[in-house]
C-alpha cells in the first residue's frame, strides 16, 4: 500500500501549494529590503514600539529607506506613535500603498484600520476556543500584510514584536533566517531575566541576535539637565550579547509618543543623543 | 492530508466541498480508479485550524467554504459590505478601479473601499476611478 509520500500533491485541496503561493508572495515583496530587523524583548513595557519608531527616526535622518511593520496585532501602537491612525489603504496598480509618517516612514499598524476602543477580532467556526487557532490566524495575517502591501525598495523594515519571549522564536520561524533581532531590556532583574530567556529561545535557531538596548537606563531630568536612576539595579546585564547603548527614559519623549510628534521635532536632548548613538551602532551591526 | 483507496491502492481526488454548517465542512473525495466515494466531516476545530491557515478550501474557483480570507474588520469598518452601515451616498467604481481593488487580498479590499469612497465624497466625486486612486495616493505621501 502507498504511504503518504508516495502520492504526488493532495489530491486537489491545494492547501500546500497555496501556503508556498504565499511564502512566494511574501519573499517577492521583500525582495528590495536589504535589512529585516525585529525589535522584540520576550518582556512587555519596556518601550519597544518606542525604540523601534525612534531609531527609526534616526535613521530616516541619515537619509535611509525605513519602513515599520506593528506586529502587535493584538495592542498595535505604532499607529498614534507615528499619526498614521486613521490612515487610508490604497491600492496601486498591484499592492496596497503603505502610510507614511511626515518624514517618511512607511508604517503598517492595525491601529490605522482598529480604533482604540476595539479589539481585534477573527470570525471562527471553532465558536471561540481562539487558545487551538488564534496564533496560526494571526501569522497568516502577517503573511497577507507582507505579501499585499508595496514594502519596496528599503534599507530597512523593521518588525515591531509584541511581547512574549515564545511569540519572539515564532517570528523568527515564520520570517526565516534572513531576520535580525534587536532586543530590548531596562535596568530591571526581572525584565533582564525574561530578555535572557528570549536570548536563549533564539540562540537556538539561526538567526542574528544584532544586540540589546537598555531603554529607561535611568531618566532625564530637564529641569537639572541630568541623567538620574530611575531603578535600583547597578547591575550590569550579562545577556551574552553585545549592547548597542542605553536611553534613558524622558516624559517628553513619551508626550511625542502620546502626540504621534517625530522623532526630528525632538530637541537636542541626551535621549536623542542616545538615540543617535543606538542608531549608529545598529546600522553598524547591520554592515 | 492525502486520502488513499486501498483496495486500488490509488490517491483520491477531491470532488466537492460543501458549505460550511455550524463549523463543519463536507469534503468528498472519489478513486479514479473504482469511483469510490467518502465523504470527510471536519468538525469546528479542523475546519478552524485550516482556515487559520489563510487557505482556500477545494478547488481554485470551486464553491467557497472558507472566508479565512475574508476582512476580518469588515464589521468594525463603518460603509463595508459587512459593516451594516452604507453611507448615504453610493460611489461607483469604474471597471479599472475595481480591477486594482481586486489586486489586494480580501481582507484590507473593505477597508480600502471605504476610506477611498470617503476621500472621493469629501472631494465632491461620487465616481472612483484610478485618478482618484492615484490623488489619494499623493495626497497621502503614499
């Protein structure tokens, strides 16, 4: 009797070709992205959609092709971070234009197309029991946005990841190899624990782990126009990968943030600096 | 998943897919050989977990089971189809617009309809086609 191997295709569902169609169509639309980077922690809350728009920022002011993908589907942020809420999907002669910030930045988040309000919802013949499908619909989501929407050429697409150091590896299955990760921690033994879990997760498979930001590497003080500890730990991480800066937290950063204001409205501040500084050394870690 | 008829020792092929009932698909698959037939009932979690996949069920233009490509959004998205909520004035689409539509996946076509309908309104057109689409594009620094 024939196993399973011997017998060509399936019989007519089609179901593995279309999921190749689809791996295709994604690779076609990176095909012009020189740099995938995915900036993850594994923790929540330790501002990686910030980081993500604002190096972003800094490198669109070096001249640099950047786009940002929210793949927070579940708690998008980018969308008000970047003012893109609100923003319209046309359609080109092919794909879906992407929404740009005033400087230039293309950004896909759910919450250009969700209100805050809502969540995001898929229709399910299993009547809820999301816990056995919801993970698998929404990678399938990612695929249709990375195969439907003009990417471009860029220098840089960067994946804004949403928490959980075991959605961090699913990325980087679903992505494949060519993926880099940027990952993000503050001075904070249990943020620290999680982002060395995330490091041990990936270390296993074959991507680049380009290095770790420490972001709210204590606070800038404007009125004293100093840097103050903002946590207890002195601590250094010992992630066992290189670190690319620290930035220290500032409530008018996160006013920017709030505001959907650009990283070239913000000042000449030490969180720029720092910025800056994080920038350089990832577009260096890329080369 | 392949199915095999064992007394011919022959891959069946898919004959049909019935529509979805309360979660449930009917895929009938025959032999070639001996035109056997069987019938596979998923149950809600298998027809789920195919769905999820983003994957059309059955035949390429063959009766639609799945609407795992359908917008998930549509009825957040007020003026969809699905939305319930048809704003006041109907906008055409010339054949041309509708074919660049088409060019999108299923589920962002809604909401792309909707918001280029609205910029159209707003700017006194109630007639999309692909000068419309393309001023919407600059007007948003696309």
């Amino acid at each position: 009797m024939k196993s399973y191997h011997d017998i060509v295709g399936d019989g007519g569902s089609g179901i593995l070709e279309q999921v190749a169609e689809h791996r295709t169509r994604i690779a076609d639309g990176l095909a012009e992205v020189r740099h995938l980077v995915a900036v993850g922690s594994g923790k929540g809350g330790v501002g990686k959609s910030t980081l993500t728009l604002h190096l972003a920022g800094a490198l669109r002011a070096r001249g640099l092709r950047i786009a940002i993908l929210d793949a927070d589907f579940n708690g998008p942020s980018q969308a008000r971070m970047a003012g893109v809420q609100g923003a319209l999907f046309v359609p080109g002669s092919h794909k879906v234009s992407l929404p740009r910030t005033s400087n230039g930045i293309g950004v896909f988040s759910m919450g250009s197309v969700i209100p805050e309000s809502q969540a995001l919802e898929f229709e399910s013949a299993a009547q809820g029991e999301s816990q056995t499908w919801r993970a698998t619909r929404e990678f399938a989501l990612l695929g249709e946005i990375l195969g439907s929407f003009e990417w471009g050429a860029l220098d840089l697409l960067m994946f804004d990841l949403p928490p959980g150091a075991e959605r961090t590896v699913q990325y980087a299955d679903f992505l494949g190899p060519c993926i880099s990760f940027l990952l993000v921690t503050i001075p904070s033994e249990v943020a620290r624990g999680v982002v060395a879990r995330s490091v041990a997760a990936l270390s296993k498979g074959p991507n680049r782990i380009l290095g770790y930001v420490e972001n709210m590497s204590g606070y800038y003080c404007r009125d004293c126009n100093a840097i103050k500890p903002l946590f207890m730990s002195s601590e250094t991480p010992r992630l066992g990968i290189p670190c690319l800066g620290t930035v220290p937290f500032d409530p008018e950063l996160a006013r920017f943030c709030d505001g959907g204001i650009s990283f070239a409205e913000l000042g000449d501040t030490p969180v720029r600096r720092a910025l800056d500084d994080v920038a350089q050394q990832l577009l260096e870690s890329l080369i | 998943m392949k199915f095999l008829c064992v007394p011919c020792d022959t891959p069946m092929k898919l004959q049909s897919v019935g529509p979805p009932e309360r979660g449930s698909l009917s895929i009938v698959y025959s032999c070639p050989e001996c035109g056997y037939e069987m019938a596979m009932l998923t149950n809600a979690y298998e027809t789920q977990a195919v769905q999820s996949l983003g994957v059309r069920i059955g035949p390429e233009g063959g009766t639609k089971t799945s609407d795992a490509s359908a917008c998930p959004f549509a009825a957040m998205i007020p003026g969809t189809e699905d939305g319930q909520a048809a704003e006041a004035t109907p906008v055409r689409w010339t054949a041309a617009a509708e074919a660049r539509l088409a060019n999108i996946p299923e589920f962002v076509r809604p909401m792309a309809r909707a918001g280029i309908e609205r910029y159209a309104r707003d700017n006194g057109c109630l007639e999309v086609d692909e000068k419309i689409l393309d001023a919407a594009r600059d007007f948003f620094g696309m």
